[in-house]
C-alpha cells in the first residue's frame, strides 16, 4: 500500500499485486470525552498540529455522541468518501457536534507520533471515541453500544487493508471514567478487565491484546483508584494516573486542553514501549550527537549525552545499532579530555562518541567558513567538517593550512541530534544565518542517508548573549523543519523543546555550559523528544530574586569579563582580529596587532535595540597606547556620533565640535560618559564628570543609517593602528524623563498620545498630563521598543504624582498574548477588577509614587510595587486577561466613567527588558532584613527570624543582615582584625575583614571608648570590598577604633 498524497479530507491509495506484503501491530483507543478531545480550550492554534510521522501511520475512526447519533468516521474523508472507518493517514477528526470543538483529536495523536520517533514502524490506531457516559456502555455483558461500536469500527478498518497484509491487535488505549456513577465507579477496575478479555476473545488476532488505562485528572476518584488496582494485579494491563494534570485542563476545568492532551499521548507511548511487546520497541540505529561544547562536554561535566545515555540504559534499550542504539561520531571524549566521571548504568558503558566540537560554529561544522588555527586537532577538538565525518570528501579547508586530509574516523548515522548557535550568535550571526548553516548541515546529513531521523534541538539561553537573540533564532527553526519535512518524506525533522524552563543562572557553572543539574535537565528534555522517557513537565519556576534601583533600570553593563571569557567574545560581543586578554580582576586588554580596520563590535548587545532612543553610554578604560587615536563611534539609526581619543586630547570627529586637552596616557583609567539626545539632535560628553561638549551639545558628526557600536580602529588608514587598551566596564542606558516623552511641543522619541490628552512640561522635565474628555485618553508607548520585547523577562518602573484619580488610572501591559491591567485609585492599587490584590493607600496625597510592575513569563505572573512596598502576593499574580495585545497604554482605557478627569504629573519612565527586578531594600515582611538577603541564605525571602542566630557566632540574623554576612558561618562576622604601623611614622592601617561591595563602613575613633570623648568618624563611608577592608588614620595621641557599617 503506498500513500501517495495525505491531509485532512483526502487520501488516495494504490493497490499493486507487486507490492511486498506488510504486518501491522493495531491498537484501539476508546474512552469518553478525553479520549474523542475536545477543541475549546481557547488556545489560538486548538489543531493538533502538523508532523512528519502523520503520513506514514494508519488511522481509522469512528467517533459518535451515542448509540445513535456520529460524529463521523474516516471514510467520509476519502476521495471517493466510503461508507466505513476505512484506514487513512492521522489527522484531526470531524466535529461541531459540541459547542466550541470544530473538530477532535485526542491522546492518539502524540501517542503515535511518539512511537513513530521512537522508531516504531509499520503501525496503525484505531479510534472508537464517545462524548461521554459511563462505562456501562463499554460493558459487553451490560449491552453497552460502545463494545460493539469497537468491534465494527476494527472490523470496517481492517477490512480496508491490503488482501496481503496481515495485521494483530497489539494494544487497547483507555481514558475513561469521568462520568461513571457511583455503581460504574465501584465496578471500573473489573469492568476494565473484562473488556479487556472479551476483546481479546472477540476479535480476530487480538489474543495478545494489551490494554492501558489512563487516569483521570480529578485527585482521589474511585474509578481510577480500582483501575490501578486491577492493573497491578493483571499482567496484560497497565495504568498510569494524570492527577498531575489540573493546570493543563480547558476552561470547563474538566476536559484535557491541548497541551493536556499531548501529555497524555506520550504516557500512553511510554507505556506500550515498556510493554515488551514484540517490535514495539525504541530504535536510533547509528546515534550522533552534533554540536558545539555544550555537546562535546569538558572541565569535568561529560555533556548532557550522558544523561541520555542513563536514560537509554535504564529503559534496556540495547546498546547495538540493529535493535536499539550506538553512539557513534568522529570525536572520542571530552574537550582536553576531561569528562568527569561515567559510572556503567544497568550493564551498560557510556561510549563517549559524538561530533561535538568545543568553541565551534555551525559554519564550521558544515564547511561554509575554512576552519580557523587553534580550532582542529588540538585539546580533543576533532578536525573536519559534517562532509568528512560521513564520509562524503576526504580533505577539509583551513585558515591557516588551506586544504588538507581528513584523517579521523567517518560513519553514516541512523538518527542525528544537532544542537548548535549559540557561538554563532554570541559571535554576531545573525538569527537566519545560524537558521541557513543548520539548513545546510540538515542537506548534509541527508546527503549521507537519505533515511536519516534528525531531531533539532533549540539553543539554550546562556547569561552571555542576550535572551533575545536566543528566541529569536529558536522562533525560526519550526518553520525551517516544517521546510525541510515538505522536502522529504523519507527523513524527517522534529524539533525538541531544550530550552523551555532551561535557567543559566541555576543550571550553568559558567553562565553557558551546563552544570550536572543543567546536563541533567537537558539530557533529559532531549530523552523525551527521543521517546526514549516522557518528555518531563515543565513546572513554573519564579525568577530568581534580584534587585535593581530604579535609575539603573534599562541599564546593561558589561564588565571586561562580561564582554570576553572562556576563550571567546560573550554576550554578543565581537572583536575580530583583536588580541584578548584577562586581566584580574574582571577586567579586559585588547590589542590591536596591526593596520587593519579592527574594532570591538557591540552592536548585537541589546545596542540597536535602543540606540535611537535617548540614551547614556559610559566606558570605563584605560589607553596604554593609542599614538594613532581610539574611536567610540556610536549610530544611533540614522545619524552617527564619533568620538576620537588621543594621547594628548580628545575630540568630534574633525574637531569641528570640541577639542580638549588632556593626557589620555597617564596609565590611569578614565570614564567617557556620553548622552544622546535624540530629540534636539545632539549629544554630550564628559570625561572623569568633566565636560567636553559645548552646553547646549555637540551636532551629530554624520548623517547615515547605522545601528553599530564600534570601538577602536575603524578606518584602513594610520588611524587607530596598534591601539592598546585595557576595559574596566562598558554600559548604556535607557529610560524617558518627562521631557523626553513630551517636549513642550509635541511627543518625542516614539511616544503618542490618543483622545483629548492635555500635555504640559512642568518642573523643567517632568510631564503633566490631563484627561480633559470623558472617553478612552491615554498616553502610548508601544512604539518606544515595547512591542518588540514585552513577551520576555521585564521590569516597568513609573515615578509620578496623581493629582486627581477620582476615576481611576491604569497601567495597561500587554505581553502579546496575555495582558496586565493594574488600576490606581486615589485610595488604593488594585488589579482589574479587583481579583487578586487590593491595597489601600492614598495616592493622592501631592507626593510622587514610584510603581514598579515586572512580568516573570516563565511563572505566568506578574509583580507590583508602590514606593518599594510589594503589593502583589510573594508568588506573584497570574494575567488579568488572555489578549493577544501589544499595547503599552498609561491613563483612561474605557469608553466608559473609569479614568474620566485624570490628573497626573510623570517624573520618569524606566523599562528593563532583561530581567524581574524587585527594587531594593524590598523587605516584604517588615522584618528589618530584605527579601533578596533572606532568599539567598534561607531560600525564602520571608522565612529568616531577625532575633535568631543561626550560628551561635554572637550575631543575630538581623546583624548579620545589616553587615551582609552569612548567618550560617561563625567565621563570617565583619570586625577589626588588625592595627598595625605602616612604613610611615605614626600612621596605621586598621584592617576590616568580611566587608561586603553592597555595605558601607565608616572608621569612628574615640580617646576614651565614647565616655567622655564621643565617637567620631574619622573615614569613611567607604564601599566594603568583598573581603578585608583596610584604613588608614594618623592619630595625634592614642584612640580607640571602631566601625559601623550601613546599607547605601
């Protein structure tokens, strides 16, 4: 039998007498309403989407309401429509029937889909589905309509197989129990296994027949609880339960929605694959592993492969390439060898064979770009490209050789997981160029076997690039597998969701390779896209906890660590044909070897995402030698502004601006501050707080439509030759004061207002707005960057005075697919329509009122403060409403009273894209000590007693809060340790250990230990060091030391 086109409605199918004969293993799913699946769980996309094992799995169905009413059944889908349940291709099914479900499907779709990637072939599902009742009318003794609705519906699909293909009904799929009485529910464990016996008398060659039931998702139900029971006692039956299912139910809180569903099917494909049923088993064949160092492994942690492997052994998957699996690949062990260690798991040995390479590219990988010197045959690194290692060429490019041999090991793979991009992108590529080398790597593979199963995993968020580009490279490749599948039918794409839930700050030892946590968590994401274990559930996890002050909101500071570490640029910094070099304690020199145009490119760093906004950049450097200029050039999207850093000056590009003299080669550091003011088409620059710019600024210094930050030799000529400079930090922020939305005319910098909004600029630069009409009037700010990136991580933070709110204000958020709506009364805070959190204040009282509203997507919650104060449950507080909106709107919403007459005096608007920031100091129980404190050394950021010590080191917890010590060490007490002279007469240093870089320390002096000779301060306050803290004082007569510590 050939299927030659498949899709919902339509199959034609070919008999040829000269086709091989096949065997099909069958199996049957039946149930209630979970087991038809319903379509009204409001998700926008409610189909069961596309895959590429659909075309290749036997469907039959028939669906019905009762004994006398169907749905449909599959034979209506074919061209010609037949009268029966003929077998088709797996699809959804028909529906309209019940409200809201245009169509159905089930648990049978991510079960066969499962079995199939697991490598499962040569299978078919039978689905006899009804909207509900209980299993009565499954009870053949009973005359339940649905036992012999079964056996027609297998009857009627068999019946359309091949006259020379032999079939056997492998296994029962069962989900009901929802609707069964009180009588059924006691009967439901002996009522399932009769059906189980009677269908293996009753139908033809089902005398094997093994049969799995489903749970339901309500906790404690009868009919489940004798299910089980019945199962633990009968061979050929299993059970598992779905009681952890409540949040993945539809609106009616009873019927499974789309993702409930899915879960379901993969339960019911572990389960068969446990089974030891004849050749329902997993299959990978040759198994090769793809990537970069995340894959290759090193440092002591083996990579994530080990985990599937753990996984593989534990499942008695045989470690062969005939019936089960074998790791195969080019490359033998860890980067420099160190993998860590690899104990033998149920009788099995890891083979540490993959193609992962420590450092590389996807472009390297597929032989587009030659390989550069330092990247092959050194420190277990490998050598080749995709072409060599599957044996389709012999010699490979380099940078530094040119062509030479290839002299590793080849293989042709079975089933290849690739997991490559993030050098790439942290490199600078671009999302749709790591996209087309994948594609690339993808036509290679298949070049080799034209049978190949590829699993393409996403990229994982790394602390060093930015969370954006990881998405928006991980957006492309559905769409790219979706490609590849319509290109062949033979050799199927699956993507496998690795990065979802996947947090660099918990489960990475360095901000991008995986930890032993994260190994494990991604081994066994991957394990589930395999089949090899069900895909594990992601559970919601709430940002960590973490501070951040308002006017460092939209703020993204690189230290030289930040922007070079562990052998290459990070955070999608680029700094091509530079020389890098650590230097302690985070700092970076950077050295330029020759006359070429070498620069460090920050662009891709969140840059032009806000470069034409008004803006502060600061780089903190030192120039150890810049005889021929430095350059800061800095596009703002449509204008540039270039800055050039001499040994004896600085000075606009030309000098047409300003030229100030000063030596830029005194060794010392130096901090160039620059703003951009978009508005007035200028910018200002200070050095070490001194400015160089005329007041009123300097013009841009060209017209040109460019997005890039550069810093160092941007030209071909002498200028910028031989630079040598040492980088402390580089940052650029962002926000609105009110005079950056508003200018007195008219709204600047992508802001607007809607309805009769009267604008004025008062206080200098803050800004006033006033509804003046009784209808929706607001201020809008989608266009600032919001609807680019109100889908991630965010911190919202507003200052501002409510004049008159008698009607209300609101805070509308949209996240793109849900919404946030927080409402400002003159007497309270509270969200829409007061459902989760309603605090009484007075926020009309003429003072400003600092909001912050962060949205944590990962937890599905958001977070409010008022003036430092939470106001939002410790959890957060789940959306307002379910909206694919974009919106950023600040006033009167409705067309209705709600907003009317609003009064409101903006000082500032700050938004951070990357990160939930609670603002600091937040101390949410009043205990004196913060929540970030206590979350960090109690994990709870309420839990820790101020009066206790947890230590026994004489400090309570709230002392040890108040000098940021930890209350779990007895030697971690800040004190004076040490008096001692210096090599100058007379003068001392006093030696502090345990200060902290959040505290400050004063040194206080008294004669006679404050009796008569009050204590003094004699220096300080002085930031603490994360270590010992040492002063220096040069008493006239003899004192007394002590030091008193306090939060900034």
């Amino acid at each position: 039998m050939t299927a030659l086109t498949a899709g919902f409605g339509l199959l034609l199918i070919t008999l040829s007498p000269c086709a091989l004969a096949e065997h099909h293993q069958l199996f049957i799913l039946t149930g209630q309403s979970n087991s038809l699946g319903t379509t009204n769980g409001g998700e926008n996309d409610p189909t069961s989407g596309s895959d590429p094992a659909d075309q290749h799995i036997l469907f039959s169905w028939h669906n019905v309401v009762n004994s006398s009413t169907s749905i449909g059944h599959s034979g209506q889908t074919l061209t010609p429509a037949s009268g029966s349940a003929d077998f088709t291709t797996l699809q959804d099914q028909q529906g309209g029937h019940y409200a809201g479900s245009a169509t159905h499907w089930g648990p049978e779709m991510e079960f066969a889909r499962g079995l199939y990637r697991a490598g499962v072939r040569n299978f078919g599902v039978i689905k006899a589905s009804r909207g509900g009742g209980g299993n009565t009318n499954w009870h053949k003794d009973s005359g339940g309509h649905m036992y012999q609705h079964i056996l027609d519906t297998v009857s009627e699909a068999v019946a359309s197989l091949p006259p020379t293909d032999s079939y056997e009904i492998a296994g029962l799929l069962y989900l009901q129990g929802e609707s069964d009485n009180a009588s059924e529910a006691a009967a439901a464990g002996t009522r399932l296994k009769e059906l189980t016996d009677n269908l293996r008398a009753d139908l033809a060659h089902a005398a094997n027949l093994y049969t799995v039931a489903a749970g339901t998702t309500a906790a404690g139900g009868t009919s489940a609880t004798n299910q089980a029971a019945i199962a633990a006692s009968t061979s050929y039956i299993d059970f598992f339960a779905n009681t952890d299912l409540s949040n993945q139910l539809a609106p009616d809180g009873l019927h499974l929605n789309k993702e409930g569903k899915t879960i379901v099917g993969r339960r019911f494909t572990q389960a068969f694959l446990n089974a030891g049923i004849s050749g329902i088993s997993r299959h990978y064949g040759k198994l090769v592993f793809i990537g970069d160092s995340i894959t290759q492994g090193g440092n002591g942690n083996p990579s994530y492969r080990y985990q599937v492997f753990k996984n593989l052994a534990n499942a008695s998957v045989a470690k062969n390439a005939t019936p089960g699996y074998l790791f195969t690949g080019s490359v033998s062990g860890a980067y420099k060898s160190n993998p860590g260690s690899t104990p033998d798991v149920n009788g099995q040995s890891f083979d540490n064979q993959h193609d992962g390479h420590w450092g590389w590219r996807a472009f390297w990988e597929n032989g587009r770009i030659p390989l550069p010197a330092g990247r092959y045959n050194v420190n277990n690194l490998g050598q080749g490209t995709l072409a060599n290692w599957t044996g389709q060429s012999t010699t490979f490019n380099t940078a530094d050789q040119g062509v030479i041999s290839y002299t590793a090991s080849s293989y042709i793979p079975d089933t290849a997981v690739i997991k490559i991009g993030i050098n790439d992108l942290s490199g600078g590529a671009s999302a749709s160029q790591v996209r087309d080398d994948i594609a690339l790597i993808i036509d290679q593979l298949r070049a080799a076997n034209t049978n190949i199963r590829i699993h393409l995993c996403q990229v994982l968020y790394s602390n060093n690039v930015a969370y954006s580009y990881v998405d928006a490279l991980n957006a492309l490749l559905p769409d790219l597998a979706a490609t590849k599948n319509t290109a062949s039918a033979t050799s199927p794409v699956w993507i496998i969701d690795a990065n979802n839930g996947f947090d660099p700050t918990s489960m990475t030892y360095d901000n991008t390779h995986p930890n032993t946590i994260g190994e494990t968590y991604v081994g066994d994401r991957i394990s589930g896209g395999l089949g090899v274990i069900e895909l594990p559930l992601i559970l919601s996890t709430p940002a960590a906890i973490a501070e951040k002050a308002g006017e460092r909101l939209g703020c993204s500071r690189f230290e030289g660590s930040d922007i070079y570490n562990s052998g290459s640029f990070a955070s999608n910094w680029v700094g091509t044909g530079l020389t890098p070099t650590p230097v302690a304690p985070n700092n970076l020199q950077l050295q330029h070897p020759g006359n070429q145009g070498y620069v460090l490119d920050g662009t891709n760093t969140g840059w032009s995402e806000i470069n034409h906004q008004p803006w502060t950049f600061e780089a903190k450097i030192k120039f150890n030698k810049i005889d021929n200029g430095f350059i800061f050039w800095l596009g703002t999207g449509t204008h540039r502004i270039l800055i050039e850093a001499h040994p004896d000056r600085t000075q606009d590009f030309g000098a047409n601006s300003f030229n100030v003299s000063h030596n830029n080669h005194d060794g010392q550091y130096h901090t160039f501050k620059i703003t951009h003011d978009p508005a007035n088409n200028v910018y200002h620059l200070w050095r070490d707080g001194v400015l160089l710019t005329p007041v009123a600024g300097a013009a841009y210094d060209a017209t040109a439509s460019d997005n890039r930050l550069l810093m160092g030799d941007y030209t071909s000529g002498s200028f910028g030759n031989h630079f040598d400079v040492t980088f402390d930090y580089v940052e650029f922020c962002t926000g609105f004061k009110g005079n950056q939305i508003y200018n007195g005319t008219s709204y600047i910098n992508d802001w607007s207002s809607v309805g009769s909004l009267t604008s004025n600029l008062v206080n200098t630069d803050d800004l006033q707005i006033v509804n003046t009409s009784s209808g929706g009037t607001w201020l809008e700010g989608t266009n600032t960057g919001w609807s680019d990136q109100n889908d991630a991580a965010w911190t919202f933070e507003m200052r501002a005075k409510f004049n008159a709110i008698a009607n209300g204000f609101a805070f509308w958020l949209g996240t793109g697919s849900n919404l946030i709506r927080v409402e400002v009364y003159a007497d309270r805070t509270q969200d829409y329509n007061n459902n989760t959190f309603n605090v009484s204040h007075n926020n009309q009282d003429g003072e400003f009122h600092t909001f912050r509203i962060t949205h944590d997507p990962a937890a599905g919650v958001y977070h409010v403060f008022r003036d430092g104060e939470r106001l939002t449950q410790i959890e957060g507080v789940p959306y307002d409403q379910s909206s694919s909106e974009q919106r950023l709107i600040l006033g009167d919403t409705t067309g209705g009273s709600f907003g009317n007459a609003f009064d409101v005096t903006i000082d500032y608007i700050n938004i951070d894209y990357n990160g939930v920031w609670i603002p600091v100091g937040t101390d949410t129980d009043g205990d004196g000590m913060s929540d970030l404190w206590e979350d960090t050394h109690f994990g709870n950021p309420t839990i820790a007693a101020p009066d206790k010590d947890e230590d026994n080191d004489g400090k309570s917890n709230l002392e040890e809060y108040q000098a940021d010590t930890d209350p779990f060490d007895p030697d971690s007490v800040m004190k004076i340790s040490a008096i001692e002279e210096t090599d100058t007469e007379n003068e001392f240093d006093i030696t502090v250990v345990n200060t902290s870089s959040r505290r400050n320390y004063t040194l206080y002096a008294s004669s006679d230990l404050g009796i008569t000779d009050p204590w003094s301060p004699i220096v300080g306050p002085t930031a603490g060091a994360d270590g010992s803290l040492v002063f220096t004082d040069s008493p006239t007569s003899s004192r007394f030391y002590r030091v008193l510590v306090n939060t900034p």
